[in-house]
C-alpha cells in the first residue's frame, strides 16, 4: 500500500472514535439546557447528562486507542480493540513520571515532568491503536506450539501488542520530551495567530476533503494533540479552573466558523446550482440540490453538495476553502463561539447554545446570512462568466444522478456489479459519507454506471484504492456490500 493509501486508512480508523461525539455532544448539550448557570450544580438530572458526556470527552485518548486499533484491523475484530486497550495502559502506566523517575534511565526535569504528566493523550492512542491494528492484522491466524496452543490465534494480539507497548515506552522515554514540545509549540503558533490561524486552519480542513485526510488535521485542533483541544475543552466548559481550561469567546474558535458555512454559505451555492442550471434539467438539480442543502443545514453533512463541484469545477472549490478559511477567521476574530460533536448544522448549533463558554453565538446565523449571500452571488458570477460544467449545465443531463428507487440490498447488488463484481474488491469499508474500496482491476469498474445509483463522487488514491461518495448511506450500503460479498453469492 503506498503512503497516501496508508494515510487514508488512518483517517478512516480516525472516525470510528470520533464517533462517538455526537453522544457526548447530545447529553452535555441537554445538560445544559437543563442548569445553564450551575452547569449540572443547581440540577442534579443536568450533572447526570453532563457528567455522562463528559466520561465520553475525558477519555477520548482511550477512545483512539481501541477505535483506531479496531478501525485498522483487517476484520473489525474485538481482538484488535482489546489490544489497542491494553498497550494504551502499559504505555500510560510506564511513562508517568514516578514510574519514569523510579526505572531511571533518563533524568526529570520540570519540561520532562510535565511532558509525562500528559502522556495520556490522543498521539499516544493513535500510535498504539495503528500499532495493535497492524500485530492483528499479521499475527491474529498464528499457531504456536502444542504447548501453547492455548495463547494461538486473536489471544496472542493482547500480549503481543502488550510488548510493543514495552518498546515503545523505552523509545518514548527519550522522545517523548521532544515530541511533547514540539507539538507545544506547534500548537502555541497557530494560537498565537489568533484569528488568522484558525483562517488557516479553516482553508486547509476544506482544501484536505478531497484526499480525505480532513480527519487528521482536525484531530490536531479539536482534541488535545498539540495542546489545543478545542473541542474537549469547549465541551467541558471548566472556564476559570486554570489558564489551559476554557474561556468564553476563545474556545470553539476553531469550530465555530463552520456554521455560517454549512448552514447558509453552501446552501447558497446549491441555489447558485439551481439558477444557472440549463431549463430542461432544473427539476433534477432541484430535487438533488434540496435535499443536499437541507442535509448541509440540519446536519452539517456537507460532501454531496462539495463533491457535486469539487471536481468539475475545482476553482470553485478553491473559493470555497478560501470562503470557508475566512468565515473562520472572522468568527474567531469577533469571539463568536459555538462548537459541535458531529458537524456544523442547526442541531449541533442548538445544543451548543447553552454551554457556558458559547458566546454571541446567535450573531454566526447573522454571519451565516452573508456568507449565503456571498457563497450565491460569487458562485453564479463565476460559473457564468467562465461557464463551468456545474451540476445541470452540460448538455447530456445523465450526468445529474438520483438514489434508485430500491432498497438498500438491491442498490449494495447494483454498486458490486458496477465494481466489476464481488471478486473484484479485496477490500470493501466505509467511514460516515463514502465507500472506501480496494481493487483489484480498475478498468473493470463501470463509473458511469456507478453515478447513475446516486454516487456524489468518485475518487481515485493510487491504482487500486477507490473512494465513491455516498453521503449517509455509505455505512448502510457498505454493510450489504460485505454480507454479498463474504456470501459469494454470483451476481
């Protein structure tokens, strides 16, 4: 697998954790609804929801640790996550400070002290559970001998993984320190821009969707990667505990600028879509377009209506990330703050009102009417004057595809056959909006064929990785592609 596949694998494990945050985000969220003042201390139903999402925040390295380990694994087995689990403790256990200082192989200083006091961290999970993932994935089918028969199989993963974790502490001892500072100062400098690195932040999470490597750079922003931990600390709101907690009008400022974008800036270009479409092909691109752009304002799901351009017209799309960088600045700028679990949609948005370090969030709906505007008029001048192929624009209208009036089982049959069959796929999964795939000859794929089922997009990593983008159904459909495909069933 070469390094972009690899990388994209990574930032598929990287959703099986995040998904959980949605959870976090509703109980807290209600929680705070409920006491908005005493955050959970004048209502104790409100610190039951509070201090319920919160177990899910505070222990989001652990999260990583055994969602990227079972995200990796080759058959989503427990086995893996059990590993990712226990090698995520013995390195948290060997690289606390009173256990570094009592083996004694390096000496504690007050930057190293500090530095092992938050070994517990996202890095460490993401390390240990890419590493588990890969001993299960080489080692789950080993047998040993007669003798320890016993230990052969899925139960020799956990005790391997568990002496990796030994060598990795070792290695962690002497670098640990230096990886530490580096991303405390990595994360310092783009703080330190203040409004103008959470704008470059904002440019490149959109720039990264395309390759899908979206995830990893958030992960360095929203959790406590590089010191940042934007969304943690936004969520748990302990505002005035210490200066690395929260405060109000800071923390979610790397969230907060994508309101305005998912809710009115790319609806907005959906009607752009719809007016400059030709007459015989707007009922189509409305019935895609409105259910795309609710999508993008309910939910923040945003990746039917950006692969509807991203590739036909890539300038667009480079408006787009440059736009979205800019909402995000002035947000952050202005101290409007708002933050999500799952994305940037009126739900997340609702939830978010109420927590104690949200501020003037009202005034990114305001924000987000400008960019609807801005988004609507920039799009339909551009696509105009350089008469870009968007959605409805091309003579041959087959291009403008909807979901087949069929049931899920059917549309998985469909998308195998378009995929040049079960034998075909070596791989088949799927992260919340796209279907990543694994082939074994890409000239026998039938792309046409494939936007006809209702595909957004269709792209290509290397010579055999394929990723076709579905939007919500993707899981759902990538579930029935496996049953199919494991049944053998001939298509």
């Amino acid at each position: 697998m070469n390094i972009l596949g690899y990388l994209q694998k990574i930032g598929r494990a990287l959703m099986v954790p995040v998904a959980t945050l949605p959870a976090a985000a509703i109980l807290m969220g209600v929680g705070y609804w409920i006491d908005p003042t005493g955050w959970g201390g004048n209502n104790a139903l409100a610190a039951f929801f509070i201090k319920s999402g919160s177990a899910i925040i505070d222990n989001m390295p652990i999260l990583f640790a055994i969602g990227v380990a079972y995200g990796m694994s080759k058959d989503k087995d427990g086995a893996a996550a059990l590993a990712g689990f226990v090698g995520y403790m013995v390195i948290t256990t060997l690289c606390t400070p009173a256990t570094v200082e009592q083996i004694g192989l390096i000496h504690l200083d007050s930057e190293s002290t500090l530095a092992f006091s938050k070994i517990g961290n996202q890095f460490v999970g993401i390390l240990i559970g890419i590493t588990a993932a890969e001993i299960y994935n080489k080692f789950h089918t080993t047998q040993l001998n007669k003798a320890l028969a016993f230990f052969s199989g899925k139960r020799l993963v956990p005790i391997l993984t568990s002496f990796a974790a030994i060598f990795i502490s070792f290695i962690l001892m002497y670098l640990w320190p230096l990886i530490f500072t580096g991303l405390i100062h990595f994360g310092e400098t783009i703080t330190g821009m203040g409004a103008i690195g959470a704008g470059i932040y904002g440019f490149f999470n959109r720039l990264l969707i395309p390759v899908g490597l979206h995830h990893a750079l958030n992960t360095v922003f929203w959790f406590d990667f590089a010191g940042i931990n934007d969304l943690g600390r936004f969520w748990m709101a302990q505002q005035g505990l210490d200066s690395g907690e929260a405060i109000k009008g800071v923390t979610g400022m790397y969230m907060a600028g994508f309101f305005p974008i998912m809710m009115f800036g790319l609806p907005g270009a959906a009607l752009a879509f719809y007016h400059t479409a030709r007459p015989e092909n707007k009922a189509k691109v409305a019935s895609i377009m409105i259910a795309a752009g609710f999508a993008s304002f309910f939910t923040g799901v945003t990746e039917p209506l950006e692969f509807a351009f991203m590739f036909v017209a890539p300038v667009l799309y480079i408006i787009h990330a440059i736009l979205t960088g800019l909402s995000v600045a002035i947000a952050a700028m202005m101290h409007w703050t708002a933050g999500f679990g799952f994305s940037a949609g009126l739900v997340d948005l609702v939830l978010s009102a109420s927590n104690p370090v949200a501020n003037k969030w009202y005034m990114l709906i305001a924000q987000g009417i400008i960019f609807f505007c801005l988004y609507y008029f920039i799009f339909r001048f551009v696509i105009t004057k350089m008469n870009l192929k968007t959605p409805g624009r091309e003579k041959d209208s087959q291009e403008i595809n909807t979901p087949l009036s069929t049931n899920n089982s059917e549309l998985a049959q469909k998308y195998l056959i378009a995929l040049g069959g079960q034998t075909n796929l070596t791989s088949i999964d799927a992260c919340i909006t796209r279907l990543r795939l694994t082939c074994k000859d890409m000239t026998k794929i039938d792309e046409k064929a494939i936007t006809r089922l209702g595909a957004a997009g269709i792209i290509h990593l290397g010579k055999n990785n394929l990723q076709i983008i579905l939007g919500p159904l993707a899981e759902i459909i990538a579930g029935e592609m496996k049953q199919i495909h494991s049944s053998k069933i001939s298509l």
